[in-house]
C-alpha cells in the first residue's frame, strides 16, 4: 500500500495497492480489510478516506460500503 495522510484535511489517500496473485477477497476479507484502514486512520488521526488505488478493483464498492456501515 502506498498511502499519504493529508493533514489539512484530515483525510487519508491511499495511492497504491497491491494485492498478492493468490489473495482470496471474500467477505471476510473485504471486512478484515475494511477495519484495517479503520485502525489505521484511527492511528494517524484521518477523519476521512479516499481511495482512489481500489476504485478499479471488483469489491471497490463493497469495500466502500463497509467504510460507511461503521
């Protein structure tokens, strides 16, 4: 993952992500990876996300989905 904390907006920018040829994104992943990147902004202190690097990936939406359930 290659990712800048924007400060004066609060928002954490994920540029790049890169997923092993064998990963397996099910729901479980997609939850698990979902509340990684919750514990991460919580960590850097992000009030916001964007994630531009997934937008093309096939759980994009369902990952979204799970950002906003939380």
């Amino acid at each position: 993952m290659d990712s800048k904390f924007e400060r004066s907006r609060g928002t954490l920018v994920v540029k790049g992500f890169w997923l092993e040829d064998h990963a397996k994104m099910d729901a479980a992943f997609i939850e698990a990876l979902a509340a990684g990147f919750r514990r991460f902004m919580g960590f850097i202190g992000a009030s916001e996300i964007e994630l531009p690097a997934l937008e093309s990936l096939p759980f994009y939406e369902e990952l979204v989905g799970q950002m906003e359930a939380k």
